[in-house]
C-alpha cells in the first residue's frame, strides 16, 4: 500500500432518500474533507451510476458501484432469529459492491428488480393514501399529492421519508409562523406537541415518521411480502449485475447490544460463508472503535472483504469523512487500513483486476496520477 486513501463506501444519494439536495453536493462535500473513493448505495437504483460515474472524473475521486436490498431469510424468520433488522426476524439488508458500469443488468434479474422497486413505491403510495385520510379527518385544511411528491422530491424511488419531508413541507406552507406550525402539529399528531425544535427540518421530519409513519402510527402501512425477496434471489441479482454480495453488520448499538445472528461472531461468520457471502461492511458511526476493531480485525482473518460507510440516509447532512460512536474526529488509523484494503478488493473486483495489490495501484493512479 503506497499511502491510505479515506473511503466512504456506503452513501445514498437523491435516486434513493438522502441527505444530500444531489450528487454534486454530495462529491464537492466528499473532495473537501479528502476522501477520495466513494461509493453510491441507493436502494434498488443504479439509476445513479452514470452520474455519480461522470461527477467523480471531473473531481479525481474513484467512484464504487454499489446497492441496496431488503431480503429475507425464510429460515431465520422461522426460527425468530434477527439478523440486521433489530425490530423484524429474518429481514436481512444487503449491499452488492463493485456492480459493473456500464450497467450490464438484463432479463429476468433486471424485472425482479424492477418488480421490487416497483412495489416498494406501491406501499409508499398507499401510505400516502392513508395520510391523506388522517388529515383530512384531523382538518389539517391540505393533503399530500403522491405524484407531485415523485415529480419534485425524487428520482424515481420513493421512500417513506419522502413522505415525512413533504408533510414538513406543506406544514411549514400552511402555518405562517412558529405557533401556528407548533399548534398544526399537535393536530396532526392526535394532541401529541412537537418534541423537536421547530427550526431543525431532519429532526421534525423523524419526528413525522416515528409518530405517523411507523407501526403504530396513524398512516402506517405493512410491507407487502413482494416487496422482500428472498437472499438467495437477491445475491443472484447482484452477481448478474457484476457485484459482490455484501452483509451489512449492525454490531453493538447504543448500549452494547447485538442482535440474536451477530451476537456471536465465529458463528455468524461461519453462516455467512455457508450462505456465500465474501464481503461484509460496517456503517461506523452506530459502533464503537473497540468493538468494530474487534469485529473486523476477525473477519479480515476469516477471509472477507471489509468496508465502511455512513448511509446518509436520514436527513441530517453528516459529514463524508467516517467516524465512530465514541470518536468524532475519525476513524483509527487500524480501521483507515482496513477500509481501503478492502476498497481495494472492490475496485480490483469492479475493474476485472485479480488482486489487491492491483486495486491499489488502480486506486493511486486514479485519486494522484501515479
């Protein structure tokens, strides 16, 4: 490794739900803070290969081609088990890393993806349907257009957190001043007040979500089965799409739990690669250094590819550059090294390379022209 490059392999952009207005900010913000190899994550899109392709050459920054499912693991959820979803048995997320660009998905895995990204839009619209319901039973005096809420706030892929922006955003157009928005919410939210300050526009639209969105919720909607396929069908998509499939760790959250598939490490693993799966990636801010240390330091010996990212994928504009829970100045230099080694892979992988090494000399080439 002639000198560590910062990777930040995991953002979502505006093709899917971010916190960036468009990949532009999202690059200009990535070339600032000096991390020099990013990768695209949208849910069910490559739609945003191209230009994130193009914005990358013109700032010297090596763009990774990555995506996201929702699966699940029909075994797991027989046995209760929960994998990388805290809250629902056997839903597993997953990431492909390193898809071919130009796209080369075809045929039948380019309809399944196209069927699940369809019906995963299908349950945010009738959520909006039912939101509509709420507030005009509450008299809110506005409802929210589902189609104007595609035209002006996506790319196509439509998430429920759009949703929550777009009621922020006709609150904040129906209310003309703080008290007025303060009193519309407790409203809207069945005489519960507004625990978020008013001014902060990510903190009330996670409020709208959690309070309206979610299980419970006035506007809640169940996920249709079809909107999850099944991990092996969703590892054969990445594959024909040129990817690595990739496990995403949750690891310790904020008070030191693991879920029922994580909590023992050996035994995960082991699953892991009994399910085919060579690649696995942390997003650093949930964990603490010890504990991701700890975790990765045994999946690099266990043979897999290990990257970070940071989602972005609230509407909190984080910084680029990655941390961990308990330190916000940066990651150590351990797992600096260990993120680019496996940036590496993946762009050895992405390239047609057959080495590790060879990534890195591609890396180095592409980030300082040597």
């Amino acid at each position: 490794m002639k000198k560590i490059i910062d990777v930040n392999a995991h953002l979502h952009t505006p093709y899917s739900f971010s916190a960036f207005t468009d990949v532009r900010q999202a690059l200009d913000m990535a070339a600032a803070e000096d991390v020099r190899i990013v990768g695209i994550n949208d849910f069910y899109s490559m739609d945003g290969y191209r230009e994130w392709n193009d914005e990358c050459a013109t700032r010297h920054l090596y763009p990774m081609f990555n995506i996201e499912f929702i699966s699940l693991n029909s075994e797991d959820q027989a046995a209760g088990l929960r994998v990388n979803d805290p809250n629902n048995p056997g839903r597993t997320y997953l990431s492909g890393k390193g898809l071919a660009y130009p796209v080369i998905l075809s045929g039948k895995e380019a309809q399944m993806l196209a069927d699940v990204r369809a019906e995963s839009n299908a349950q945010v619209e009738r959520m909006c349907a039912k939101l509509n319901a709420h507030l005009d039973a509450v008299k809110a005096g506005f409802s929210i257009d589902f189609k104007q809420v595609v035209k002006d706030l996506t790319r196509g892929s439509v998430r429920e957190r759009h949703l929550a922006k777009a009621l922020r955003m006709a609150v904040d157009a129906a209310a003309g001043n703080a008290g007025d928005r303060l009193a519309l919410y407790e409203r809207i939210f069945g005489g519960q007040p507004l625990k978020s300050a008013i001014e902060n526009d990510a903190a009330v639209e996670n409020e709208i979500r959690s309070k309206l969105l979610k299980s419970g919720g006035a506007a809640f909607v169940p996920e249709d089965p079809k909107a999850f396929l099944p991990m092996e069908t969703v590892c054969r998509i990445i594959e024909a799409a040129g990817g690595i499939p990739t496990y995403p760790f949750l690891a310790d959250d904020a008070k030191g739990n693991f879920t029922d598939f994580e909590g023992d490490l050996q035994k995960a693993a082991d699953t892991l690669k009994k399910r085919g799966f060579k690649s696995v990636e942390f997003i650093t801010t949930r964990n603490t250094t010890a504990v991701l240390e700890k975790y990765t330091d045994y999946l690099q010996d266990e043979g897999f590819i290990v990257t970070f990212g940071s989602e972005h994928n609230t509407p909190a504009l984080e910084p680029i550059r990655l941390r961990t829970r308990d330190n916000a100045e940066g990651l150590s230099e351990k797992l600096r090294l260990t993120n680019y080694r496996g940036a590496c892979a993946v762009a050895a992988h992405q390239a047609g390379l057959d080495s590790v090494e060879a990534g890195d000399e591609l890396l180095q080439k592409t980030v300082f022209g040597i």
